[in-house]
C-alpha cells in the first residue's frame, strides 16, 4: 500500500503546494457557506468534488431544505457568471439555449441575431428540473456532456468552466416528470439533502429570521477553478484503485457474472463505465480537498453512494420489499472492502 508521503515525493513541488492551496480554498469556501447555511457539510463536500472534478450535479430532496439557497449561494463565492433556469411544464428547449431573433440593421437591411439563453453561463442553476417535460429536459443533453449547443444548424461553445446544478423534487409529488436515463447519467452525482436535526433546524429559525444575510466574499474566479480542475486530473491513483473500482460498478449489473446472487432478483440494470470514470475522478477531487497527494480506497467509498445510487435500477420485487439502491450499493461497498 502507497502511503499519502510516499505519493506527494511522486508529484512535482508544484502540485504538492497546489493542492495545499486547494484544501485551503476548500476549507475557505466552506466557512463563507455556513455564514447562512446551516448543516448540510456532506452536501457542500459533495458539490464541491463536483466542481472541480468538472462534473454536474442533481440535489433530490422535498421543497423547503434550501437547495436553491445553497446552490445560489455557492455561486455568489466565486466571480463567475451565474444564471437559474425554473422549469416549468411550458417551458421550451429554446427558453434554454436561446433562439434566432430578426433584428433590424442600418441601411432598413433585416438579418437575424443569436440572442443566447439562460444555459450560457458558467453555473446554471436548473430549479426543479423534473417539472418540465422531457423534450425540455433534453435540451440541456449536449450542453451538459458537449459544452455546447445547437440551434438552428449553429453550434455554439459554452465558456468554460461550465457547472449544471439541478434541483429535483420527489417524483411521487404532484406535477413532476421522471427524468430520462440518458439525462440522469449525465450528472456526476446525485445528492440527497436531508431533513436538519433539531439543533439545525433551531438555528435556521434564527439564522433566517432576524436581519438580512450577509453577504459572501468571493473565493474563486473561473481561472483559478480550471487551474483546480486541471490539478484534480494530475493526482495519483494507485493500481489497486482502479481495480476496486471497476469490480465494485460490475457488481452492479445483474445480468453478468460479476454481480453475487442476492443482487439478481433486486436490480433491473446497473451501472455503466462512466461510472467508473466518475468514481475514480471523484475519488481524485476528495483526496485533494482533504489534502492527500494520492487517492485512497477510503475516497471511493465515500463518494460511492452519490456516483451510484442513480445509476442502479431496482425491480419491482425490490421496491416490495422496501428496498433503495443505495442499500444496494452500501452492501456491495461493504462486501467488496472485505474480501481485500
């Protein structure tokens, strides 16, 4: 086993006092955060490997649990342009990526003028995203896992660094549309927000009742976030990192002989290979946010549940015996860690 020491002589200077430097941008950014949000450290850790991981990510939790707060707010710690969609079930896929308008030009000539939509940002809040229908939903597909969009026949790039907050209510609520597979696979992560405890909740009264939120300095610029993402890329991983990796996703699949047998009866389908490149990318984000020069097992496990949880779909024989995917994937993390 590589110990974390043993890595950082692996690595340039450079990146040794880079990802110091990043942990403390972390540690930074977090304390800004709790100056109104309350709670929800494992929410903020999350979102966090998200973005310098370059991945997107899907908030689930009942209204009221401020995810857009949370999400408005972490933008407003960076100097990047910042835009919120709120889907709605007429909402348009050109609300989104913007349409041709015919503007009136010198000389009485007509011509028309890419007028860009909401998406072109470089955090897009997309607020209640299972309110809109799929053919809504769709549009932000390409922009998403391309960086880009088409309309009309034109392709249009979106400026780096490019981050896709959703947020989505439970589906059982009235008036909300599942999520197509395709789109679900292409967040990273899928976070669940969770109800406060009695002390949390206590001080969110407090917090929220009394006089106007502070204000929140900026952290990071979109420079210094790429020159993040860039160094998340360049940390170690250890061969054996890989592997459980890989053998923990193709445990997933019921279909193969990877998967144990308890697993068949209660998972339609698993997960696919981007969810390995997820967790291995994800493990990188954490490690160098808890100040690792390498990636341990210990990073993988925590981010397990996130990366998965969307991506393995139970059967309906599961589903009657109350039965989640996420106590489906904790019991393949537990299995797997034991046998090594």
């Amino acid at each position: 086993m590589i110990d974390s020491k043993t890595s950082a002589r692996t690595l340039p200077n450079d990146d040794v006092a880079a990802i110091d430097e990043l942990r403390n941008t972390y540690e930074q950014l977090r304390c800004e955060l709790k100056k109104i949000i309350v709670g929800q450290d494992k929410v903020v850790e999350q979102l966090a490997i998200c973005l310098f991981a370059r991945g997107h990510a899907l908030l689930m939790g009942v209204p009221g649990l401020a995810k857009t707060l949370l999400i408005s707010r972490l933008a407003e710690t960076m100097s990047l342009s910042f835009s919120r969609i709120q889907f709605t079930p007429d909402l348009m896929p050109m609300d989104i990526t913007g349409t041709d308008i015919l503007q009136e030009l010198p000389g009485g000539k007509r011509a028309f003028e890419f007028a860009k939509g909401p998406v072109f940002a470089n955090i897009v809040l997309a607020d209640e995203i299972n309110r809109a229908p799929a053919k809504t939903q769709a549009a932000m597909l390409e922009a998403m896992q391309e960086h880009r969009v088409s309309v009309a026949g034109h392709t249009y790039t979106l400026e780096p660094p490019f981050f896709v907050l959703a947020t989505q209510n439970p589906i059982e609520q009235e008036g909300t549309y599942p999520l197509p597979e395709a789109q679900l696979d292409r967040f990273m992560f899928m976070i669940g927000v969770d109800y406060p405890d009695r002390a949390e909740e206590i001080a969110i009264a407090r917090t929220t009742t009394g006089a106007a939120l502070p204000k929140l300095d900026h952290i990071l610029d979109g420079a210094k976030v790429q020159a993040y993402q860039e160094l998340v890329r360049r940390v170690p991983v250890p061969d054996h990192i890989y592997e459980f990796a890989a053998d923990l996703v193709r445990r997933t699949r019921s279909s193969t002989a990877d998967a144990p047998a308890w697993l068949k009866p209660l998972v339609g389908w698993g997960a696919g290979p981007r969810a390995v490149q997820y967790l291995i990318l994800g493990a990188k984000a954490r490690a160098a946010l808890q100040g690792s020069y390498m990636v341990r097992r210990e990073d993988v496990m925590e981010i397990a549940d996130p990366v998965l949880r969307h991506r393995v779909m139970t059967t309906f024989t599961a589903e009657s015996q109350g039965i989640t995917s996420r106590e489906v994937v904790k019991r393949l993390v537990d299995e797997l860690s034991k046998e090594d």
